[in-house]
C-alpha cells in the first residue's frame, strides 16, 4: 500500500497541496482498524471525503456494497480514474462542502483539517449509522469534550446535542506524507436516536459560545446583536433575560438541554 502511494506520487510528479489538507496515510495498520471500526458489510453504502490517491478508498471498496469518493482536486480526480478499476467505487469530483451527498449509511473519511469544523456540521445534519473519522488531535478533544471541560465549545456541545462521539486513537504525525505539524485523532460518531436528539437555535450557541467563559446572563448581554436584538430592545426585554434559566451559570458548563432550556424560555417570552 505505501509502496502504490509513493510510486503514484513519483509516476505524476505530485506535490501535495497543503492548502487541501493534503497528508496522506502510509500506514497499512491504521487503514485497517478504521475499516474494521466501521463494521461493513454488503449492505453498506460509505460515504469518503478526500479519497486523496484511493488507500482507503480501495480498502472500503473490498469491504462495503458501495463507496461515494468526493475529491476536490482534479489532479487526483484523474490519476484515481486512470489507476484503479473498482467495480463499486463511484469518484464525485467537487468540493464535499457543496455537492450533494449521495445517499450513504456509513462515512470513512481522513478528512481534509480545513474543512472538519463545516463538515462535521454537515455530518450532523444527515442520518447516518455511524462514522469513522481522523481529525486533528486537538480538534478531536473538542468534539469529545464534556460539559465543564477546558475545552469544551460550540462544537462540543452541536456533537454532543446529536451524536455520540468517542475518541478511540491518537496517530502520531509519521502516520502520514508529507508530516502535518500535529498529531491526529480517530473520532468515532454515531448519531442518538432521533427521540434523543436536541435541536439547538443555532444563533443562540453562537451568542452564548462568543464568550463561553461568561456567565449566561452577561453573554447574553454581550451579544444580544447575534440574536438580532437593537441595544434598544436588548434593554426592553432586560428584566425578563434576568429570569433566563441558569443565568448565573458560566457558558462552557452548559449541557446541550441546559441550552434548550434557555432557547425555550427566550422563545417563551418573546425575545428570540
Ligand atoms: N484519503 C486519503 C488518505 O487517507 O491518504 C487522503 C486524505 S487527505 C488528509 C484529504 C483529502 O481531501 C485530499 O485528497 C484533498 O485533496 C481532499 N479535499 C480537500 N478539501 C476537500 C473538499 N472541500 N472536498 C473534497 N475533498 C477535499
């Protein structure tokens, strides 16, 4: 496997594009256990973002009924059209924070750090059994943080509202061509059931999360222009905010119904 990367690299000349999250795996062992983690059979259609020069992707195609691959660049578009011959490997050409997701039950994916903020967001959104996803390690800690944390944030709490997210390797920076500056994280996710899910206003995350050492109540304040309220009506609605459930409580111990709590109650009262 690493010797197919590297004799790809040097047929076409490639330079890895840094500004694609271009840091390819050269680790047999690591694309194994993610195949192994996601659990395919047959009846699984996956979904790849960044198929990069196909490692993993030609690890899912010997596993899964079906593979959706979306590449960004169109140089690996080609080479990964000319070099392989998959039967159930379908190569989407776009950017995968625009095209439209083909329907998927599974995602694999050593995603481009760039984008993982955007597409885990996009992730969230869809119904998917599970996922198997390598992030940045520091990245990663967030999406797994707990409520109270150091580093617990938007992120965090947007996954935990949704999901279960679960840590379960750190990859060291020689896992990868060219070596990113970091260390890297496997994250797996799967979605809660749809009665366990929490749907957060996303505006009021934001809100609260602008200053997520604050208290509720002084964040509020403070970004009363996120929730689209004129410093003029932030101070009509003042003695209702002061009744904001835990409104003394610091922004990053907020759980994800604490969150809802507060959503309902400003909706309750008219101020969102
Ligand atoms: N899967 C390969 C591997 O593990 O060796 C490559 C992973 S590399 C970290 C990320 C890949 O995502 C690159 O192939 C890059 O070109 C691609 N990429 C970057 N931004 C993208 C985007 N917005 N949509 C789709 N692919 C993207």
């Amino acid at each position: 496997m690493r010797d197919r990367l590297f004799y790809l690299i040097s047929k076409y000349n490639l330079k890895a594009n840094s500004d694609l999250g271009q840091n390819f795996l050269i680790v047999p062992d690591i694309i194994e256990r993610n195949v192994e983690r996601a659990e395919l059979s047959e009846k699984d259609a996956v979904l790849e973002i960044g198929p990069g020069l196909g490692v993993l992707t030609d690890a899912l195609s010997k596993k899964a009924g079906k593979v959706y691959a979306i590449e960004k660049d169109s140089r690996l578009v080609k080479i990964l059209r000319t070099e392989y011959d998959w039967p159930n490997v379908e190569i989407i050409e776009g950017d995968a924070l625009k095209v439209e997701f083909p329907e998927f039950n599974k995602i694999v994916s050593n995603l481009p750090y760039q984008i993982s903020s955007p597409i885990t967001f996009r992730f969230l959104k869809h119904d998917f059994e599970r996922a198997v996803l390598i992030y940045q390690l520091e990245f990663a800690q967030r999406m797994v943080a707990k409520p109270g944390d150091k580093n617990y944030s938007r992120l965090s709490l947007m996954v935990r509202a949704k999901a279960r997210a679960e840590l379960v390797e750190r990859i060291g920076k020689g896992a990868f061509w060219p070596r990113p500056k970091v260390d890297s994280a496997v994250i797996i996710l799967e979605p809660k059931p749809p009665s366990e899910r929490i749907e957060l206003d996303e505006n009021l995350v934001r809100a609260l999360f602008q200053h997520r050492r604050s208290t509720v109540l002084s964040a509020l304040k403070k970004s009363h222009h996120m929730l689209r309220l004129t410093k003029e009506e932030f101070r009509k609605v003042r003695e209702v905010i002061l009744k904001v459930p835990h409104g003394e409580e610091r922004v990053f111990r907020l759980s994800p119904e604490d969150v809802e709590e507060i959503g309902e109650f400003l909706r309750r009262e008219g101020v969102i």
